[in-house]
C-alpha cells in the first residue's frame, strides 16, 4: 500500500485535534485532542521511516510516546486540581495568568 | 641673604595657620602672636632693605626658587621669588602699615569675642599680599591675587551675623571673580605666545610678539587691575567693603590690598609700553574713576563711604599715571606709598570716631569733636591736609607730579588729562573738608544710640545701652599710637622721597623713567593746583562751615541723589545682571525640568503607553493563545513554501 | 609568578563586601567596623600600587593576564598606568571617608524587625561598589572593563533606591517615591548607555578580532588594523555614549540631580566623586586609544557639549533651592571641565583634566560631607531653612567654607592647579573655548558663596540655634580631605608625576603635539 495515504490520514488526524483544541472548552476533550495531534504526528513519523528506509522515525516515535506520557500525567493532575477548586473543567474559566 | 624672602611670606601665614586652627587655647594672647608676627615680617623686610641698599644699582634685585609648583609638560609653574626695588617698596609698605593696623586692632577689637581670629585673617591677608608682591611669575602672583580676595572676603564679611556684611563679603569677591577672569586669560595668553609666564622672560621679549597680542594681554591685565582696585565699572564694591571693621578698610580697602592693580599695571609696565591702546584704556579708566569716586565721595554721609568713594578717586590718579608709561609709573608708586601712609591715617581717625561715638557713621550727627577727641583730631587734620594735597605735605608732592605728568602726556590728551586731574584735586579739597567740618567742627548734633535690635548696622562686642547719648573720649594708647605714626609719614614721606628724585632714582632700575615736560612750566601747574585746592576748601566751608548743618539730609540735586546711590551703578547692576541672572537661572531651572528631563521622560512615558495597549491582548483565554499560535505557524509554514517556491 | 597585586586590591573589597554581609543582625557596629577595616586595608595596596608604580617605566605596569573566554578571545588582563593608578588612590582614599561618614546613615529604624539588617547591607554595598570600581580602572581588556562598567549599577542601584536620605521634605510615602524615581532613573539612563556600548563592544570585537586594548592598539599603530572611517566613528560613538551618561555630560545629565538629591550625603559622593569618574577615565583610556582619528572627527561637538555642561551646570546651581541639587549641578560644571581637558588633546588639558578628577574627588567629598552633617542636624535638605550656623557651629561652617572655596577653585586649594591646566590646555588648542570656560569661574563663586552666605551667615535661625558642631567622628572624616585640599594644592607634584608619562602616551596615540608658543615658533622659522 502507498504510504503516502498514511500521511493523509496523520493530516487529518491531526486537522480534527488543532481544531478540536481551538473550539473545545472542556478541558478533558481539549486534552484528548492535544493527544490526538500527538499520535498524528507519530503516524506521520513511522510513514516517514518507512518511506526512507530508516528507523529515526520510528525513534522519535517513541520519544514522543514519552514525552506524551508524562504530559498526561501532568495535564491530568492539573486538570483534575482546577476541577476540585473550581468545580468546573472549562478552560475559559482558568483566565487568570493576565494581569 | 635671598633665602629670606621666603620667611618673609612664612612668618604670617604660620600666624594665620596657628590662630585658626588653635582654637580657644590661644584666645587670649593671639592678638599679640599676630601682631608679633606681623611686626617680624616688618623687620625682615627691613633686613633684606638694609641688604639691598649694600648692593650695586644693577644688580639689586633678589632671587629665590624654592620648587616647581605645577611641573606639566610645556607648562612650568614655579613657587619662586623675585625681590626687586618696586616689590621692596610694597613689602615695607605692606609689613608696616599693616604692623601698625595690627597694633591698633588690638585696641579697636578689644570687646570682640572672636578677636583671635580677626587676627588670623589679617595674617592671611599679609600673607598672601606679600605672595602677591614678592612672587616672580603671574601664576604665583595669581595665587597672591585671589589669597588677597579671600581675605577681604573674610573680613568685610567678618560681623557675618549682618546680612549686609555678608552681603557684601560677598559682592566683593564675585565682582574681584570678574577681574580675575582678566588676570586668567592674560596668563593664559602669555603661554600661548611666549610659552612662559614668569616675569623674567615675558617682559623681556614683548618686542617679539605682535601689537595686538600685547594689547590683548594688557586689556586683559587691566580688566584685573579693574577689580582689585575698584576702578570703574567694577568699581561697586569697594562702598559696601565698608561693612567691615574699621581697621580692614584701612588696611586692605585703603592701604595695600586695593593698588594691587596699580602694582600689576607698573610690574607690567613693558607690556603696557608695547601696547599704546591698552595704555590709553588704562588712562581712560584711571580718569573716569577719578572723577567718579570723587564724585561720590561729595555726596555720601556715612564717613567710611565717603572716605571709600576718596580711596577711589585717589587709585584712579595712580592707575593714570601708571598708563602714561615710563614718564608715570614711579609718581603712581610714590602716590601709592604716601597715600597708603595718609588715608590709612584717616581710616583709623574715623575708627576712633566711631569707637568714641557708639559705632555712629553717619557724620550728619557728629559735630565738634574736636574737644573730645584731641589726638584723634590732630593726626586725622594731618591726613586731611596731605591728601588735599596742601604744599608742604605728603599728597601734594606725589599728586602734583602726576597732574604735572598728565599735562605732559602730550596733544589733547595732555590737556583733558591735565584738567580732570586739576579738577580732581579741587573736588577731593571740596569733599574732605566736608568731611572735617561735618566730623570735628561745628555744634553737636549727637544723636542717642539706635537700639541695636532695630539697626543692623551696629558693630558688635561694644555695648551700647539703647537711647544712651554718646560720651565721645580719646582712644586707648593702642589705637592712638598708629594714628601718629602714621600722621608723621603723612606729613613728611612726600617731602622726603623728593628731595633730590630719590623715590624716582630708586624704582627707575625697574620702571625707567622719562622727566615729564608739560607744556606749560611746572610752578604755573603747582600754582593752579593750590588756587584749585583752596577754591575746593572754601566752597566747603560756605556750604558747611557758616551754619547749622541738618541731621537729616536734605534732598538735594539730582546729581547729589545719583552720587548718594553711587551714580546708580548697584542699580545697573541689579536690572541688568541680578535680574536678568535671576530669571535666566529660573528659566534654566525650567527647561530642565521640563524640556531636557521632559524628553527622556516623554519617552518613557510612550514606551508605557504602547505597552498598555499590547498588553489587551493578553486576554488569558488559553484558546486565544492557542490560536495566535496556529496562526503563526501557518503563517511560518506558508512563508516557508513561498520561499521555497520562489 | 609575581604576586598579583592587582587583584587582590580589587578582590579585597568583594571579599569585605561578603564577609560584611554575613554579619548576624544584632552585631550591627561589629559590621562597621569590619568594613571600615576592608576600607583602610585596601588603602594601603593602592598605596602599594601607588608606590610600586614607576612613573618613567613601562606604560602598563603590575600587569596580569590569563584566558577567561578563549571562545571568543576575552582575557583577564589587568595593568595600570598614571591615571589609573592615581584614580585606584582616589577611590580607596575616599572609601574610608564615605564609611565613616556615613556611620550611622543604615541604622535600623525602630519600628522594623530585629531580623532586618539593613546596615550591613549599606557597608557591603559600598564595598562591593569599591571594588567594581577599582577593577574597571584596571582593566585593560575591553570585555572585562565593559562587564564591570555595567556591574557597578547593580549595588548602586539598590544603594540609591535602598538607603534615602532621611531628611527628606514630604511624607515618608512622598520620601520612597521619589527615591525609587531616582533609582530607577539612574539605572535605566546608565543602562541605557551601557547597551549601546555593548553593541559597540561586539562591533569592535568583529572588526578587530581582540578584546584586548594593547593588542588593538598596537595593531592600530602598526597600520595592521585598517578601520573604515565610518565604522571608527560608529563604535567611538557607541563607547563615547556611554561615558558621557556616566560622567555626565549635557544633555544626559538629568539622572545626576535626583540620585545624588534623593541618596544619602556619603552615596552621593559615592556616586559623584567615585563612580562617575569611571565615565571620564574610559573617555581618556578607550575612546582615545581605541578610535584617535574619530575622537579628534568629535572633537568640536564634544567640546560645545563640555562648554554647554559648565555653564549650563553653573547657572542651573545658582538657581537651586536644595542644598545637595545644588552640589549636584556644581558637579554638572566640573565634569564639563574635565571633559574639556581630555578633549582639548593638549598636555596640559589632559594632565589638568586627570587631576581635576582627583582633585573634583576630594573637594566635592569634603562639601557634600559636611553638608550632610548639616543636614542630618537639621533634618532639612533646603537652603531656606538655614541661616546663621556660623555662630552656632563655628567648625562646621569653617570646614564648609573650605569645601566651598575648593568648589570655586582658589588657588592654594587643589582644584585650582587643575582647574587652571584644563582651561590653558583649552585655550592653547581653542582659545575661544578657553575663554568661555573662564567665565565659569564667576559663576562657580556665584553659586558657592551664596550657597554659604544663606546657610552659614545672617541672624541665627531658630531652629538652628542648639544645633551641635562637628563631633569628632565627623572631624576624623573632614579634616584629611581638607589637609589634603591644601596639600595638593601647593605640591601636586606626587600626582603629576605619576600622572604625565601616561599622558604623553595619549597624546602619543592620537597623534597630536602641544601648540608651540608663537615667539618660539617665529624664531624657529
């Protein structure tokens, strides 16, 4: 099968979690979209290993797999701290970094 | 014998040192520390005469190097001496007159609690005054100067709990600043065209350099000789020196510290020589200011003004004569010593006034002292009659040789010169037997003591009872002793330095000489001086002498009005620089303010509003965020594409 | 390998500065007198360097040098000449002074914790700005000079905002803000000027591949190192800004009367006496060495610049109503004046000029000293409220009128020999220059003796009538500098000894000669 389609697929994979991040006010889901971008970028990385015949693709793969990982459970502790404090898990309602 | 000169400035300036930094220890015999020391620069200066007089003509004049004060490349200030016939002539002068005036201020400050360093300052004064006459360069004689001005400084404004006091301290040493701007850039003009200053070298090679660099420097020096010697226009603050004790005005305002402008002038006489316009100007303003303090000497009531207003009129005969060149300089010197012996006498007469008087000044309310205050009377008539110059005494030989020299100056000039120089002496007979009148002859017109919380002008350390009449008495030994030593060189110190051109052959090594030939024979000249002299005293004694003299001035002319203010110069002065200075300062306070820190603080000013309105951006709605940033990389991305395509 | 004398004077004070810093709260006098101890002790290796320094030998003399950044070429590289050396005397002269004076200036108020240390604080500071100080005029390699050029405003920064004079007008709210106005002015004016000479530092390091100043001057000399004319003049400018906030010339001078009005007596000279004269020494050691052919491309500017600073300082002293704004401008003046010595590129003018830094030094220290004892007796910063202390304090008012003689430059007072040689060296290259600086004379007696007249003189005001005279703490600090007034005041020979060798060196590297005299000049056509 023509990898190029995995690219396609990684493209839009990755178009339905920057949207989803930009209109999503539920922090849960805007997280599950950041994940999704991740993952996208993944695909596109092991199309790419395959199609030049090496294997640093499918390293920075993994690397992103880790990467991802520990941004769960950072993203889920915050997540979970500002939805005890605040009873409420909308990303617009967390505006408090501007002066 | 050279290695003298140096001790000769040393032993006041220890005195100066000892008496203000000694503190109360020496409250009690510093008086006499001063005047010891004062007394022992005197006989060192008699020392090194004695030692000079042993010496040939030609080679009279006394070296002394003791290092190099400012050793820059190209630029060699030297702390060095040179002791010729005209510095000896001013260092006894100088250490007499002043021995003398120490004496008596011990005497005259007798109630002043801070005698101690009243008698410091005048050993600085000393000090630096013979600095001034014995340095061999003009930077030396520089710091002479401006040691000079900071001693008058001191002691015009030594009653400093006196606003006016103050005041004038004050004025004296800025407007004394303005000639000293004269005196920095003659130097300055010396190294740039002789690469020297020292007296040596520059006056020797004035045939070398051009006319008109002779002409700036002599400008320069006379614009310095204007300041120090109160010639006109910076002659305002001589009248206000007078807030300072009695002795200070005899001593530096009459004295010495005063013709050191005439001393600068006849020590640069080569200069001048080589510069005919720089000498018209000085002849210019001698003649002015002749006329001028003359003038205001007429119209003032405080006797001290009046007799400030005389020291004047009398420089301004001496700084004449100094300008008419080698035919002038030693009678300007002659003028100067013997009017140093008579008008020092006749400040300290009317210190002895004042002390009998309770401190009054204004000779409107003297009268008839003459009974009370016998010595006093005798030694002042004595300066009275040698300044006005009856023959016989002191002032008439030495001002009859510069009116005679004035007339001999040749052409028209000889001739306006003559005449104002004539018309000078009959004005100082008119305004001095004023003076006289008013002062020793006549009814009492004593008034009982100003209350002294009321009337500023009261000097302190002498008590005064408000409302008490005064009880006019003799001065203490102390005082009187001076005032008769100093009435004998009034009588006879003409007499004997022109017996046989003796004053002119001494000085002639150092200024040369040339006979004055007027035009018209020299009895004829001394015969219009007398008939002018005695036209002087009787119009005085019409105006004076026949009846009651009011307590309160009269009105009088406008001339007499202007005279009173000092032919309105203070008010020039004030409208155009102290006005015009106050609101250029408030001005620039201004513009700093507003313009130079209102630039940088505009901008900063921006800076923050720009950033305030970047600042809305910043809504903190993460999405917002997250969409500059999509955006951004769109916009990177695309960029990139174009690149790449293009 | 010689003992690195160099550092260790410099490295003293920082040492001091810790040390000091590290005193517990409740020894605070143990605190003072530790850095007092620093004080005095680096005195005596700058008068080691001072004495240890032979005028006629090499032109960079106790030099040290090792790699710091070899990536990009820094050294640290240390050598002093005469002016260095006579300004390392200065600043470890009058450090001492400033401690001492300023004894009691950090003392807690009563009202803060006992954990809060401010006094030590105060000291470390002072001794950290020694030492900043003392490095920068050592240093002989560009980068290491710029590092520490900049470093210094960080303790002054917290020593002007930090430590307010007490006597102070308004409220103490009013008090605090126009302190932290005055801090944050001076910082962002000498920040200012330190970037653009960063980037003048980076451009010099490109053209000529060295921060070293000996290095680059040398290849200058040899013809090695061609710069283009605009690229010289662009880097002179990037420097000259720098220095001419520092010093300060006009019209970058308006940071000087807030910080030095808004500081304490002792900071103020501190700022004026010690730190500014870094401005003026760079002017002399890299402006000129550096980039000869565009400082003489400058030279007209500058020195309208210099002569718009001496007037323009003089009148604008006249016209002030506080005491230490009025030192401030008069200060504003002066350093127009030693600007015009370095400029006028002649001997005189740039000895003159390096003296007058000294002599500015102690003269501006003795008036702003004494004045701030006044101050702090009267709690006034204001003329106005003065009026005859002469009566009352006798000592004081003597020691201000001395200070305020030094001030207007009379003769047998130091600041006459140098005032004097900048304006002959000034005349002699631009005698209309000359003159017109010569009126700054009159004014610098205007504002002086008025300055005296109203504080010192008059009926004794009814505040001032129980105000004490100077203790003997406060004597201990003045009498030195004024012995020294009158010392180099008649014999500044040790000074310019040391100081015209170096000088000749400048005028060596920008290729000029004294005008000769015009007799001699005739005579030798």
């Amino acid at each position: 099968m023509n990898p190029v389609n995995y690219l396609y697929l990684a493209a839009l994979l990755f178009t339905i979690g920057a949207a989803g991040v930009l209109i999503r006010r539920n922090a849960i889901v805007v997280f599950m979209c950041v994940e999704l971008m991740l993952n996208a970028c993944n695909l596109a990385f092991v199309a790419f290993s395959r199609m030049h015949g090496n294997l640093d693709g499918q390293i920075i793969a993994f690397f992103t797999m880790v990467v991802a990982a520990a941004e769960v459970v950072v993203g889920l502790a915050i997540i979970v701290s500002l939805f005890r404090s605040r009873h409420s898990a909308s990303v617009d309602d967390a505006s408090l970094m501007k002066l | 014998m050279e290695n003298l000169i140096a001790l000769l400035v040393a032993a006041p300036l220890l005195g100066a040192a000892a008496l203000l930094c000694g503190g109360r220890r020496l409250d009690r015999v510093g008086h006499w520390i001063g005047t010891a020391l004062a007394a022992a620069s005197f006989v060192l200066g008699l020392v090194l005469f004695g030692a000079m007089l042993g010496y040939d003509v030609e080679a009279r004049t006394m070296r002394q190097h003791l290092y190099t004060w400012v050793p820059v490349e190209g630029f060699q200030g030297d702390i060095a001496f040179q002791l010729d016939q005209l510095s000896m002539t001013f260092v006894l002068l100088i250490t007499g007159v002043g021995t003398l005036i120490h004496l008596y201020s011990v005497g005259y400050m007798e109630h002043d609690e801070r005698r101690r360093r009243f008698f410091g300052y005048l050993n600085l004064f000393l000090a630096a005054m013979l600095l001034l006459v014995v340095a061999d360069n003009y930077l030396l004689l520089y710091f002479g100067w401006e040691g000079v001005g900071l001693a008058s400084y001191l002691l015009i404004g030594f009653w400093q709990h006196k606003p006016s006091a103050a005041t004038a301290a004050k004025k004296a040493f800025i407007v004394n600043r303005v000639g000293d701007i004269g005196l920095s850039i003659a130097i300055m003009l010396m190294f740039t065209t002789f690469g020297t200053f020292a007296f040596g070298p520059v006056l020797g090679a004035t045939g070398d350099a051009t006319e008109g660099k002779m002409t700036a420097i002599g400008l320069m020096l006379l614009l310095a000789a204007c300041g120090k010697s109160a010639q006109v226009p910076l002659q305002s603050w001589l009248g206000d020196a007078m807030e300072g004790p009695t002795p200070v005005s005899a001593l530096i305002h009459a004295a010495t510290m005063v013709t050191a402008g005439v001393y600068l002038i006849t020590r640069s006489g080569a200069i001048f020589n080589a510069a005919p316009d720089a000498q018209t100007a000085v002849v210019v303003v001698g003649a002015v200011t002749l006329l001028f303090g003359a003038i205001v000497g007429c119209a003032k009531d405080d006797i001290k003004k009046a007799l400030a207003g005389s020291t004047m009129s009398q420089i301004g005969y001496m700084i004449l004569a100094a300008g008419l060149g080698p035919i002038g300089y030693a009678f300007a010197i002659m003028h100067l010593v013997t009017h140093g012996f008579f008008k020092a006498g006749l400040f300290l007469g009317a210190g002895s006034v004042m002390h009998g008087m309770n401190d009054e000044v204004d000779m409107r309310k003297y009268g008839g002292l003459r009974k009370y205050m016998p010595v006093t009377f005798v030694t002042f008539g004595l300066g009275y009659l040698a300044i006005i110059g009856f023959p016989g005494l002191s002032g008439f030989f030495s001002k009859d040789k510069i009116i005679e020299a004035a007339f001999a100056s040749g052409g028209t000039q000889g001739w306006i010169l003559g005449t104002v120089t004539l018309l000078g002496a009959g004005i100082t007979a008119y305004y001095m037997t004023r003076v006289m009148i008013l002062t020793f002859f006549g009814e009492k017109r004593w008034q009982p003591a100003p209350d002294p919380d009321k009337a500023a002008s009261v000097e302190p350390g002498i008590e005064v009872t408000p409302g008490a009449m005064p009880h006019p008495h003799e001065s203490p030994k102390s005082m009187t002793i001076p005032m008769i030593v100093l009435a004998f060189g009034s009588v006879f110190a003409g007499g004997f330095f022109s017996i046989g051109d003796r004053f002119v052959n001494w000085l002639e090594p150092v200024t040369q000489f040339e006979h004055p030939h007027p035009p018209i024979s020299v009895p004829v000249i001394t015969g219009m001086t007398v008939v002018v002299l005695l036209a002087g005293v009787a119009i005085a004694y019409l105006q004076y002498g026949r009846g009651p003299v009011p307590v309160v001035a009269p009105r009088g002319s406008l001339l007499t009005r202007a005279a009173r203010r000092d032919l309105l110069q203070d008010d020039f002065n004030h409208v155009v620089l102290v006005r015009g200075g106050e609101h250029l300062t408030r001005s620039l306070v201004y513009v700093d303010h507003t313009l130079v820190d209102g630039v940088v603080n505009g901008t900063a000013a921006s800076v923050g509003g720009l950033s305030g309105r970047l600042r809305k951006l910043q809504n903190g709605y993460a999405r917002s965020y997250a969409v500059s940033m999509f955006g951004g990389t769109a916009i990177l991305i695309a960029a990139t594409l174009l690149m790449r395509a293009v | 390998m010689s003992f690195p004398l160099l550092t260790v004077t410099a490295a003293l004070p920082a040492v001091g500065a810790v040390l000091t810093a590290a005193v517990p709260a409740g020894r605070r006098t143990a605190a003072k007198w530790l850095a007092l101890l620093f004080s005095l002790a680096t005195l005596v290796l700058a008068a080691v360097v001072f004495i240890r320094f032979e005028p006629g030998g090499d032109r960079y003399q106790l030099t040290e040098s090792h790699a710091w950044i070899p990536d990009f070429g820094v050294r640290y590289e240390l050598g002093v000449d005469g002016i260095a050396v006579a300004l390392i005397a200065l600043t470890a002269l009058l450090i001492p002074f400033i401690i001492l004076a300023g004894w009691h200036d950090a003392d807690p108020l009563e009202t803060k914790s006992s954990r809060w240390r401010p006094t030590q604080g105060f000291f470390a500071l002072i001794l950290m700005v020694e030492a900043m100080v003392v490095i920068s005029f050592e240093a002989t390699d560009v980068f290491l000079f710029y590092i520490f050029f900049e470093a210094m405003l960080i303790p002054m920064y917290f020593l002007i905002g930090g430590f307010g004079d007490r006597a102070h007008a308004g409220t103490d709210g009013a008090a605090a803000t126009q302190r932290s106005y005055a801090a944050v002015k001076f910082l962002l004016y000498n920040l200012a000027g330190g970037l653009i000479m960063l980037a003048a530092v980076v451009g010099l390091y490109v053209v000529a591949g060295s921060f070293s100043l000996s290095e680059i001057v040398e290849a200058r000399a040899s013809g090695e190192l061609e710069m283009a004319t605009n690229t010289e003049r662009l880097l002179f400018l990037g420097f000259f800004f720098a220095f001419a906030v520092k010093a300060p010339l006009w019209p970058l001078h308006t940071w000087l009367p807030n910080a030095m009005g808004e500081a304490t007596a002792p900071v103020a000279v501190l700022i004026t006496a010690v730190v500014d004269k870094v401005g003026t020494f760079a002017m002399l050691r890299f402006c000129l060495q550096l980039f000869p052919e565009a400082s003489k491309w400058a030279t007209p500017a500058i020195i309208v610049l210099a002569l718009i600073s001496i007037i323009y300082g003089a009148l604008l002293a006249v016209g002030q109503r506080d005491i230490k704004r009025l030192i401030a401008y008069a200060s504003i003046s002066h350093f127009g004046f030693i600007v015009l010595g370095i400029f006028a590129m002649t001997s005189q003018g740039q000895s003159g000029a390096t003296l007058y830094m000294v002599n500015h030094g102690i003269s501006t220290a003795a008036l702003m000293l004494v004045a701030g004892f006044l101050i702090t007796r009267r709690g006034s910063r204001l003329i106005a409220d003065y009026g005859g202390v002469q009566k009352v304090a006798p000592v004081l008012a003597g020691t201000f009128l001395v200070g305020s003689l030094a001030t207007l430059s009379l003769p047998g007072l130091a600041p006459f020999v140098s005032e004097f040689l900048v304006l002959v060296g000034a005349f002699a290259a631009y005698p209309v220059a000359g003159i017109v600086a010569t009126l700054g004379i009159v004014l610098a007696a205007l504002y002086t003796l008025v300055l005296y007249q109203r504080t010192m003189t008059g009926p004794v005001k009814a505040e001032v009538r129980t105000m004490p005279d100077l203790k003997a703490r406060e004597l201990v600090v003045v009498a030195p500098l004024i012995a020294l007034l009158l010392l180099l005041g008649v014999f500044p020979k040790p000074l310019t000894d040391v100081v015209n060798p170096a000088v000749q060196h400048t005028m060596n590297d920008v290729r000029k000669t004294d005008p000769t005299p015009e007799i001699e000049a005739e005579a030798a056509k």
